[in-house]
C-alpha cells in the first residue's frame, strides 16, 4: 500500500479485520519493521485522539516520530500555485512539501474542508498535493472528505462487539452549534458499504451527503423508525453538503439529541461516536455514560486501525 486515504487503499476488507485482529493480539509484534524509519505527522487542525494513538502506533512499529503543527510554530503556508505572495504566508507548500519528505520516510497529514467552496474541498487539494510532492508514502489523519483511520478503528470496534453476523448500523445525524465538514459521516458510510451490515442513514431533509459516499445506505428521514432494531447507533453531526447550502448549519434541533428515549426504540444497541462529542447536543449524559456506550474502547482502536496502516506503509517501502 503506497497512499492511505479511503476504504479502496485498504483492498479486502475481511483482511484489513484480519490484520488488526493479528495486531491486538501482539501489538509489539513487528517492531523491528520501524526500525530507522521516522514518521512526520502534520496538523493543519487539532487533535487529541489522531495524534495520540497515530504516535503510539507508530512507536509500537518501533519508529520514529515527528510531529508538526502548521499553525504552531511553523512559516505559515500557501497552498494556491500562482498567488502573488505579498500578504503573511512565507512559504508555499510546494517547497515545504519535498522539503518535509526529505526528512522522513511516511507522512501522515490533517487538514479539514474549508466548508467554503464545495469544489476545493471535495477535490482534497492539501492531501493530494502531499501525495504527488513528497516522494513518501502519505496517510490520512483526517482530510476534507474522509476520515479513514476513524472509520477503520469503528469497523474493528463493531466486528469485536457485534452478536450478529449481519448487525443493522444506524448512523444518525445530530445537532451541534458549529459547522462541522462531512468528513466522518461519508467516511463511515463508505467503510459500512463495504460490508454486508444493513445500513441506514437518518438526518434531517437538507442533511444529503453526497451519494458517492452513501452508496447502497437505507436513507430514512424518521430518526425513530430508523432507529428501531438497531444494534449500533452511530451519531455524528454534519454541515449540509448539498447547494446552495453547502458548509451552512441548517438545524440545531435537539429533537435529534440521542436519548434515553431513542435508545429504547433499539435493539439494546450500542452508542457510538468518534469523539470529541457535545454532550447534551449530540447525546445525553446518560447515554453517553451508559454501559451500552463503547465510545472509549472505539477510541482505544484508533490505535490499531493506525498501526495496521502504518505497517502496511512501512512493508511498502
Ligand atoms: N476522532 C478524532 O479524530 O479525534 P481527534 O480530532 O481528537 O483526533
């Protein structure tokens, strides 16, 4: 595997399970593989969980890491090719791109949609840019439209704690004060398209995600009918995608909170979220708080999910 940014890089997806079934067994297994080799990890937006878990994967492959935060320290950066530099960016990615691959052997990158111009962001512009200039191997810590290593770590967690074999996953939209990108949501949709799960989306009318991502998900706009039966409820909130809209918050209504209520229309499920949650927005305290929320152990596997890709990357080089 020579690029990390989508279900696609990961090929069979029985054998990306596999391979962090195999890593949880042994996580120090392989850390000869790292040996000499050094990781840059690049933030454009902050983070707790990616950089944490990414830099402990990495650590337990037995590498290096380097951790860089653009908007810390850092010359401040242009990314638009033909910009007349006269303004506060001292220096423009397509040096600082080669000069960072220089030092390091895989580069893992963060940067979100700007939610202002659908076409820049649905072109992944920043990663893209990484990928063709830096010479290495480069994965995603979140870009503009995916969040792969998120969705990963949510497909172990679900295959570890599922008591069927074709469990119903019900991703619900869910109110936040602030615009947030599309990238979890269509990210997650894409990895439960290639499973066999039955799959359903609820949000909103004004909520569409782009029906690349959506694929064969059962869209239903009742929250409660799709809720009913469930036997994981993933909430995550999103901006609106669709135009004239696109990047707008269009609902706070905290009719869509998951609550206790909603939760009694499931199949006992389990509550999922890839954190950080606005509790009380997203979900109540307890539900969140319930035995039936596995957010801290979908959290802990972000650590697995990261070094199953790094390892890939590493046996690539
Ligand atoms: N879920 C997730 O990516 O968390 P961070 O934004 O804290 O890295």
């Amino acid at each position: 595997m020579k690029k990390f940014t989508c279900v696609a890089d990961i090929g069979p997806i029985d054998k990306a399970i596999a391979d962090a079934a195999l890593i949880k067994k042994d996580r120090f297994a392989f850390t000869e593989l790292g040996r000499n080799k050094t990781l840059l990890m690049i933030f454009f937006n902050s983070s707790l969980r990616t950089r944490l878990s990414t830099q402990k994967a990495a650590m337990n492959l037995g590498m290096n890491v380097m951790v860089l935060d653009v908007n810390q320290g850092a010359w401040k950066l242009e990314t638009e090719r033909g910009v007349v530099m006269d303004g506060d960016k001292a220096e423009h990615l397509l040096e600082a791109i080669p000069v960072m691959g220089s030092y390091c052997d895989i580069i893992g990158v963060r940067s979100f949609a700007g939610l202002k111009d659908k076409v820049e962001d649905y072109e992944e512009k920043v990663i893209e840019q990484f990928i063709k200039y830096s010479g290495r191997p480069v994965f995603s810590m979140e870009a503009a439209t995916r969040h792969p290593l998120q969705s990963y770590a949510d497909l172990i967690t679900i295959e570890e704690f599922k008591t069927k074999p074709r469990p119903k996953v019900v991703m619900t939209w869910a109110p936040h004060p602030r615009a947030l990108p599309q990238a979890v949501p269509n990210s997650f949709a894409e990895w439960m398209n290639a499973t066999d799960y039955d799959f359903v989306i609820t949000h909103p009318r004004g909520y569409e995600l782009d029906p690349k991502f959506t694929g064969r998900a059962k869209i239903e706009y009742d929250q409660r009918k799709a809720l009913e039966g469930a036997d994981f409820v993933y909430a995550k909130n999103w901006s609106a995608y669709t135009d004239p809209n696109y990047g707008k918050v269009l609902s706070t209504d905290r009719a869509w909170t998951v609550d206790a209520e909603k939760m009694a229309l499931t199949d006992n499920a389990f509550f999922m979220h890839c954190l950080p949650v606005r509790r009380n927005m997203i979900v109540t305290d307890d539900v969140i708080e319930s035995d039936r929320s596995i957010v801290i152990p979908e959290a802990a596997n972000r650590e697995i999910s990261a070094q199953a890709v790094i390892k890939r990357l590493l046996e690539s080089l």
